[in-house]
C-alpha cells in the first residue's frame, strides 16, 4: 500500500461484549494504517487524573491473527516478552471490512487451529439446531407471568410485601408444607414465579445466555427435559433442605443449565472440539464458583435449590447428551 488511511475508532475498556485494549485507551481515537506502521491514537484513563491523549505506534510484520464481529475488530501484537491484543470498535461495517483487508492476515498456528475448532462447531450447531425456540418461549412465559402478578396487585398498598408473599404462595410456591402435603405440583410451577423485577432480570439473562447454547448444543426436545429435570431437582432439593422454606424462581433449572454443558462437554466423541471445551469451562466454572458462593453470603437465596438443579442437570446432561458430529454423507 501507498501512503496511508485514518479511521476514526471506539476504544473500550473491556468485558464480556467489548474489545479491549492494552493502552487503557477509552472513548473516541484513531487507527493509522501506514506502509510499515500502524498507529494507535487515544485517550488513557488513569486514576485520579485526567486522561492523557497518547499514540503507539505498531510494527506491521508483528500483527498477527486479526479477527472481525461485525464493527468490532482485535487483532494480537508479538512482541519479545509478551503479546498484546489490541481491539475497538469501528464506525460502520464498510471501515471495519477496509481495515480488515489492510491490515496483515497471518496467524500463528495456534490460533488457526483453535480459530477452525470455534469455526467447526459453530457449523456442527448450526447443522443440528439453527435455532432456539423452547428458550424464546421460557423467557416469553416468566415474563408474562410476572406481569400477570403485577398487574394483580397494582394499586394495592403492601409496604411490607405481605400481599406478595400471599399471591407467590396462591400462584404456585414452593412452600414446604404444602408441598409435602400433597400439592407436589409446586415443585413445577415455583420455577416460573420470582419476587422481584432484579430477580427476573438475573435469571432471564442468564437463561438467555445459558439457554440458547444448551438447547442448540442438547437439541429443542432434549433440552426442555434437560430444564425439567433440573427444575425439579432443584425444588426437591430445597423442600428436602429446609420443609419450611418458600421459594420461587428460575435459577435452580439455570443451574441445571450450566451443570449439563459441563457434563455434555467432557463427554468423549461429544463433537466438541478442544479449544471449544476449553472457552466453555473458562466462562462457565467461574460463573458457577461465583454464584454459589454469593448464595452463601447473601441471605433469602435457596442455595439448595441451586446445589439440587446444578446435581440434576449434571446427572440430565449425561442421560440427554447426543453426539455432535455431522454424518460425512449429509455434510457432502
């Protein structure tokens, strides 16, 4: 290339959704793409002090392994003691395929291996399960029943929630001493009821995260038994654990979600390829130590039912789990 090209870019300061970058770069910068130099251009955050316009400049022959989502660009920077992944997010699509095409396209061989792995089972899920409709129904139905209970008792004066209380235990709670008197249906219905606005919104996010990879991974039918069984579990466990206890919510069959994938994943001949295993129990072990151990900190939260569905789902993923790969005749 001659010359160069100036773009205008996003810096972020990371997390799930987010590129980050290692220059603590933050808000609106600069991507130069020059003959043997690419610059970076942006404002440092830096405690207590105000931020700091900066530019680094980036060899050409070091950038490796650069990869696309949408306006979303990173690519990895070797260097002789580390390498650094540089990511921000680009204007619009058409900058983030320019970029794309001038920056260098090579890649270490661990990266290409892992990057046709991630390629590979994308392609093996897309093949079983394009989509996931039992996950939009589960979010659609817990939302609509909260709705329906707060529509109930809108305008009623219940400062300290003891209409509430009634209504979760006429809607279907898992009261202890009711269910263990006969109304075992309980067991089912408290995992589509929850006290609050923050405790539906918690547990929808995670269904929504959670829910969509299991189902394609398990398929629709064997999915829906996968949330069942952890569902259950989960109540029984809490009734089991405390017969007094009244409880509600999604987060037991949740549980269950996370424990299956953990189960199906380290299944041999599962379809799921290394590197894929590897992602998944990054983002799901943490995820799981995190909130058990918030369930013992906090008080009001049925850490039972959580330890019950995360057993029931495990248990359920194993009996459930189906193989991955593509038969060769169908792939041709």
């Amino acid at each position: 290339m001659s010359g160069s090209e100036v773009f205008d870019v996003r810096f972020h300061a990371g997390g799930a959704n987010w590129p980050a970058n290692p220059f603590r770069f933050r808000g609106k910068g600069q991507l130069v793409i020059e003959p043997d130099f690419v610059l970076v251009r942006g404002s440092s955050h830096r405690s207590f002090r105000f931020p700091k316009r900066e530019e680094h400049r980036l060899r050409r022959v070091d950038i490796v392994n650069l990869r696309r989502d949408g306006r979303d660009l990173r690519f990895d920077v070797l260097g002789v003691k580390e390498t650094i992944t540089v990511g921000f997010t680009t204007a619009d699509a058409q900058d983030a395929g320019r970029i794309a095409d001038l920056l260098p396209a090579r890649q270490t061989e661990e990266f290409a291996v892992a990057h046709a792995e991630r390629e590979e089972f994308h392609d093996r899920i897309d093949y079983w399960s394009p989509s996931t409709p039992v996950t939009w129904t589960l979010l659609a139905v817990n939302v609509a029943i909260f709705l329906m209970m707060w529509w109930q008792r809108r305008g009623i004066a219940d400062p300290a929630g003891v209409f509430e209380s009634l209504q979760l235990v006429q809607w279907g709670s898992n009261v202890g001493r009711l269910t263990t008197s006969g109304e075992w249906w309980r067991l089912f219905t408290s995992m589509f009821l929850h006290g609050s606005l923050l405790h539906l919104g918690f547990n929808m996010l995670v269904l929504y995260q959670a829910g969509q990879l299991a189902e394609r991974i398990f398929g629709s039918l064997r999915f829906s038994g996968l949330y069942l069984i952890a569902g259950l579990c989960g109540s029984l466990a809490s009734v089991l654990w405390n017969p007094m206890v009244n409880s509600v919510g999604a987060s037991g069959a949740l549980f269950g979600l996370v424990g299956g994938l953990l189960a199906f994943i380290r299944r041999e001949h599962s379809g799921v390829p290394p590197t894929v295993v590897k992602d998944l129990q990054g983002s799901l072990l943490p995820f799981l130590m995190f909130n058990l151990w918030a369930g013992f900190i906090y008080p009001h939260t049925d850490n039972a039912a959580h330890i019950g569905g995360l057993i029931g789902g495990w248990l359920g993923g194993h009996l459930l789990a189906r193989s991955l790969h593509v038969p060769n005749q169908r792939t041709a």
